[in-house]
C-alpha cells in the first residue's frame, strides 16, 4: 500500500472510530434535550432599569413535554429573569442558576429573593447574570394518578420515577430530562435575546442550581460541554452511596425520600 492509501486508510478507520464513538455517546437525555420543539418560544414581558442593572423579565417556553394526557403541565414556561450590569466587565461568560417556582405566582420582582441574589451576583462579578425559575413546572397533576394530587418538586420526580419503573418503554416521562432541557434551551433563549437587543452574546455559560436542581446542573454540564463550562450542584454528593441499603433502611419520612416512600417507590428497590 502506498504511503496515500496507507494515510487515507487510517483517517477511515479515525472517522469510523469517531463516528461510533459518537453515537455510542448519545444517551437519551442528549437525544430529548437536542431534539428541536417548536414550542420553544421567550418574549420580553417586563423591563426594570435599577440603580447598577437592568432586569429583563422574559417569558420563556423552554418546550413541551409528552403531552396532556400524560400530565397537566405539557407546556413548560418560565419566568427567565436576566440581569445585564451597567459594568460589563466580563461579558463572555454569563451565570445561570435554577431555581423553583410555580408560573402561577406572579411576574417577578428585582427585590425576591433569588432574583435578587442573582441581580446581586452579576453586578458583582461584572457579568449576565440569569435566575431560570419554575423548575420543575408545577403543580403537576398525571392523569395515571387515581388520587389526582397536584404534586410539585420531590413529589412529581418520585411519581415518574415510578411511572418509568411500571413501564419503562418511554424514558422521556423522568422528569429529569425536561428539567434538562429547561436549563439548556434558557442558554438558547439568553444568546438570542442579548444578540436582539445588541449586548455581547454570552459564548460560555456557569450553571447552578440546588436540590433537585442540584441533579439537573450536573444532567445540564453532561449534555453541554461546549457552552458550560462551570458546574456548581448545590446538593448532597451521593453519587457513591450504597443506595439499594440506604433506601430500604429508611423507616422515617426524610424529606426528599419520603415522597418515594408515600407512593411505596421504595419496595421496587
Ligand atoms: C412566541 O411568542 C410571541 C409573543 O408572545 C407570539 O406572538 C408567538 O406566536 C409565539 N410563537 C410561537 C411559535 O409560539
Ligand atoms: C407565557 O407564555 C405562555 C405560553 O405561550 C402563556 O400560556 C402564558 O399565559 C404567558 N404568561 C405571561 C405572564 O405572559
Ligand atoms: C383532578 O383535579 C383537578 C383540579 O383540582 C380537577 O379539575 C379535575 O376535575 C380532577 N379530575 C378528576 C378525574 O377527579
Ligand atoms: C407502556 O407505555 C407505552 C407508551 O409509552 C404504551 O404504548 C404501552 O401500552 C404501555 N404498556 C403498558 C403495559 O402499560
């Protein structure tokens, strides 16, 4: 073989390995957070010019999850509330952080606690700052549900999470993954808004989030690599745990777990 064919041989051989390689990695989270969802939509609801900032209240539709016969949440919208500081002194890189919510509560306000938190973090560090609520949307309601309880947060994971262990011919009703995908079309929505209103596009993006949220910034960074570029999950690192003992042993209610406990999640492990 010549020393062509013998190069153009290898390079096949990289780009098969590299194309496997590649599709070995899709799992599917990465497939429902990248597929495209014409319901993906922000519009600019409510503009506040503060002292150091302004704050540019959005309605976000990050997507539309299963649909109503499923749950009575299938729309997913947001409040996205992005803070731009007068002294943008590192545009390139912006902060996101989730945070919970329910849509039902109003238009948000500079002085609530995270959006201020968040106001607070992007005037001090120089940068776009964005407080994503509402994740999880709810209340949610399932129409498989025969107690018809309006579940939020830990209450509606546990519920999928045993919806996708009865049958788990559909990996998309975890509600993990559109709690992904909220996070990652946020970045999306805060690219195309600044470039629309001429501020520099945020190229690079650190997510946060706590608790469940905690969970979906880790989910966020793994689908991500390009744009995020810091995680910070602010929640208990269990990732090493022995969870099968952990979880039968647990006789008393401990928050997160006992809305596991409530619909008997715990006796399938
Ligand atoms: C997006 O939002 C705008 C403003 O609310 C609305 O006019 C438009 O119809 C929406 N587009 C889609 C695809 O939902
Ligand atoms: C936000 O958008 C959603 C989806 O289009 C709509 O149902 C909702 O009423 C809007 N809310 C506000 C406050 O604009
Ligand atoms: C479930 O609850 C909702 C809201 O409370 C109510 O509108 C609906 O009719 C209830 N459905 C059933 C089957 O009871
Ligand atoms: C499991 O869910 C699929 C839809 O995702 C449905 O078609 C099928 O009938 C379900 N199986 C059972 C046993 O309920």
């Amino acid at each position: 073989m010549s020393y062509y064919g013998s190069f153009v041989y290898f390079l096949s051989i990289i780009t098969i390995v590299l194309l496997s390689i590649s599709n070995c990695e899709s799992t599917p989270l990465d497939d429902y957070v990248r597929s495209v969802d014409s319901h993906f939509n922000w519009s600019l609801i409510r503009t506040y010019e503060e002292p150091d900032y302004k704050l540019y209240i959005l309605n976000f539709t990050s997507q539309k999850w299963l649909d109503d016969t499923f749950s009575s949440r299938s729309i997913w919208w947001h409040y996205l509330c992005i803070t731009v500081p007068n002294k943008l002194i590192r545009p390139n890189t912006a902060f996101l952080f989730m945070d919970q919510g329910s849509n039902n509560d109003g238009i948000p306000q500079p002085q609530n606690d995270f959006v201020a938190l968040t106001s607070m973090f992007g005037v001090g560090s120089g940068s776009i700052s964005v407080d994503l609520q509402d994740i999880p949307n709810g209340p949610i309601r399932f129409m498989a549900d025969p107690t018809n309880t309006s579940r939020s947060g830990d209450a509606a994971i546990a519920w999928t999470w045993k919806a996708f262990t009865d049958n788990s011919s559909n990996g998309d009703v975890l509600l993990n993954l559109p709690m992904t995908k909220a996070a990652y079309r946020a970045m999306d929505a805060v690219q195309q808004f600044t470039d629309k209103q001429g501020i520099i596009v945020p190229k690079k993006f650190v997510v946060a989030g706590t608790s469940k949220r905690g969970g979906a910034t880790w989910l966020t960074a793994a689908v991500d690599n390009e744009r995020v570029i810091g995680a910070i999950p602010i929640v208990m690192d269990l990732l090493k745990i022995q969870f099968v003992r952990w979880f039968n042993q647990i006789k008393f209610p401990l928050f997160t777990l006992y809305y596991f406990k409530q619909i008997e999640f715990t006796s399938y492990v």
